[in-house]
C-alpha cells in the first residue's frame, strides 16, 4: 500500500496564500469596488494587521475605539507570545503611534457598483443598526469562509458574521445554523453557545449572523472535570441511542461517505481499513450521541460562569460516544507542537483513559478512537483539504499510516 506525501504545490507560504485570499475576500465583500483609485469616492477602510505580506486581521478605520476593540475582542491568543503581540498592537491604536507599527492599509473606492452593493450595508440594513466590521483571515483550509466581527460605534461587538461562498462552506455555514437552532431548543447548563440573529443570503453567498460569546471576560482555569461534563452534556443534548456497530446507522452513513472517496488512492485505504476495522468489531455494542465535531482548545474559552464553546459548523448527532474528547485531545497535541503522527498515536494510546467517563468499556477504547480517526480522515478527503494547501491535508503523512497499522493488529 502506498501512502503518499505531500505534492511540492502545496508547500506554498502560508503568507503567499493569505494574501491571495485577502485579495479574494475584498473582491467578494465589495464588488466592482476599486483598491487602486484615490480619487474615487471612499467605501472603506483597512488597517492590515499584521502587515499586508502575513494578513491576519482587517481593522477598520475611522474610529480609534472601534479599532481598538475590533483587535481585542476578535479571538484570544492561543499563546503568551501571540497575546503580547495582541496588546501591542491595542496600545499602539490607543496611543495614536500605530503609523509606526502597521504601515499597511488598504482603501476601498467607489467604482461601478450600485450604492448599497457592499457587505457593510447589507449587514446594517438586515440588522437595523450602524456597525463597522473586522474581517479575519485565515490559514489555507478547504472550509475557510470570511468571518467578520461586527462592532458598533461604541465598540461593542454585537455579533459574528460567516459567509459561505463556495460549494463546501455553503454547507458548512448551513450546517451551523441548523446546530445553533437546535441547540437553542435545549436546557444546556455548562456550555454556552451563540444564538442565531440572522440566516440567509446575500449575493448568492450563505450567511450566518450569529450572537457573540463574552471572550474577552477573565479566563478562569478549565479543569478536566468541567469539561468532560460539558462534553457529557453535548453527547446527550439530542438524546442517545445503543446498538451494534455494524448494524448501527452510524456505520451506514460513514460507509456511504467512504463509498464517495474511492476514486483517491488514500479514499481506497481508508475504506479498506474501515471495513477491516468493523468486520473485526461487528458485535461490538457501543453509546451514540451528539458531538462538536471540532472540539479544540481554539473554539472554547473557560469564564467564570461558563464554558463559553463556538463554531458548531460540524456538529452531528449518532456517532460514537467520546468523540469530542478524542478530538480535543489530538487538536492539543498538534497545538502544543508534537509531531503529527506522534500526536496520533499518542491519542489512540491514551483512549483508555480519554473515554472512561463516556461509558466506553475499556475493551472498546481503541475501537472507538480508531473509529474517529476514520471519520477524521474521511472529513479531511471529502473537504479536499489537500488540495487547499492545508498544513496537515495529506493524510499519508500522519494519520492514515497510524490507522492502517493499528487495524492491521487488530
């Protein structure tokens, strides 16, 4: 069997890609507007943080305190380097000395689109309200979508705006709303989620206004109790069910997934070790309930009252028990820099322990931990993340060799 490795084209920087999507994202937020025409009718404006080579966030200009707020309470950094970066960047737009330190703007003219044709306005006329926006731009993922903070004048951030542009984040954006409704009908105690202001379209593209979550509120430390508990509320938010694996509708719905990939050379071993894996574990009797889908450290924060949790773009019900956790875990080993495959591996190893508190006998650990990462991988083929250029889209670099050794011992 041959796993292979990246192709040189998607070794690009990931500078080089952002900026091309900056570019992208202009084009499609404000069409037929002008980059290069100072003399036409201003549209709006951007600061380019952290330059216009590594585009990471677009602040908007014209008010300080807007500005301000649109860096700090976008996201919160993932480390104490990427924080204190964070805070120089807010005391230089306080202090009035950010010329220095971002030099780079982009300015957005009139051309020959009708009054009223931006993002801008139709966000204020759907909403009711004047706002100002910030526009994060992403690493190269297939399921990277615009995702704007909208601010009003006071700076207060009063929602978060995707827009699904193509095919893939059409649906994802669709996906989220559909969660967020349903999760709206549900008594959660432990972890908060947004609430829907406003679904629809816009130019074609599908858009998803959604409530802010208070991130920028005091972190308090995240014990594993407190999340295994939010985690163990989620499973069971739309119920759980018990079966047999191989007669399971969780298993018929990955295999006409993996049924769709086999035209790839890594969609074929996938679906071999699948099958391989189930064949082996066909009376396997396991727990099905909801999960995230992209529990990692990045899409939570821990406040005093509440485990604040967002981007429910992949949430699904009737799969194993515990995949949240499995999940969460190799997301923070990849975050904290362990080798990928080692990552990996390291999951699997640590089932046992990572399930324990999701009624998973320690028989069915690996099973299931196999099971995601099957589930993982046909994500990943589906979404055409290699072909995206996305840092670990090549699944015969890390995942799949790990997988189909684990279900060859089996």
């Amino acid at each position: 069997m041959s796993l292979k490795t990246a192709p040189a084209q998607l070794t690009a920087a990931d500078a080089e890609l952002r900026g091309q999507y900056l570019r992208e994202v202009l084009a499609l937020l404000y069409p037929q507007c002008s980059t290069d025409d100072p003399g036409a009718p201003k549209v709006a404006e951007y600061l380019v943080i952290p330059d216009a080579r590594r585009p990471k966030l677009l602040v908007p200009m014209g008010s300080r305190r807007v500005a301000v707020a649109a860096v700090r309470r976008f996201t919160e950094p993932q480390s104490r380097l990427a924080k204190l970066k964070r805070d120089a960047v807010v005391m230089a737009l306080r202090s009035g000395t950010w010329p220095a330190l971002l030099r780079d703007r982009v300015r957005l003219s009139a051309g020959l689109g009708e009054s009223g044709d931006s993002i801008d306005d139709f966000l204020r006329e759907t909403l009711g309200t004047e706002l100002s926006l910030s526009v994060h731009i992403g690493p190269a993922r297939a399921n990277r979508k615009p995702v704007l903070q909208l601010l009003d004048p006071s700076g207060k951030t009063i929602g978060f705006a995707k827009l699904g542009t193509g095919p893939l984040t059409r649906r994802l954006v669709r996906a989220e709303t559909a969660a967020l409704t349903a999760l709206s009908h549900v008594k959660l105690t432990t972890v908060t989620v947004p609430s829907v202001l406003h679904a629809g379209q816009w130019r074609g593209h599908q858009v998803l206004v959604q409530s802010p979550l208070p991130i920028w509120q005091p972190r308090e430390p995240l014990t594993s109790r407190r999340l295994v508990e939010a985690m163990l509320e989620v499973a069971s938010a739309c119920g759980t069910t018990q079966g047999w694996l191989a007669t399971s509708p969780y298993w018929a719905d990955l295999r006409s997934r993996l049924a769709q990939l086999t035209d790839h050379e890594d969609g074929v071993a996938l679906d071999n070790a699948a099958r391989r894996l189930v064949e082996h574990c066909s009376d396997l009797g396991l727990r099905y309930g909801a999960w995230h889908g992209d529990w990692a450290p990045w899409n939570m924060a821990n406040v005093a009252d509440a485990l604040l949790v967002w981007d429910w773009e992949r949430f699904t019900t009737g799969v194993p028990l515990g995949f949240d956790a499995l999940h969460h875990d190799l997301q923070k080993r990849l975050q904290t820099g362990v080798e990928p495959r080692e990552a990996v591996e390291q999951t699997v190893r640590n089932a046992g322990g990572l399930l324990s508190h999701f009624s998973v006998v320690p028989d069915s650990a690996e099973i299931t931990a196999l099971l995601y990462l099957v589930d993982l991988a046909a994500r990943y083929l589906t979404d055409r993340q290699a072909e995206s250029g996305a840092r670990l889209g090549v699944l015969g670099t890390w995942l799949l060799p790990v997988l189909v050794e684990r279900v060859g011992r089996l």
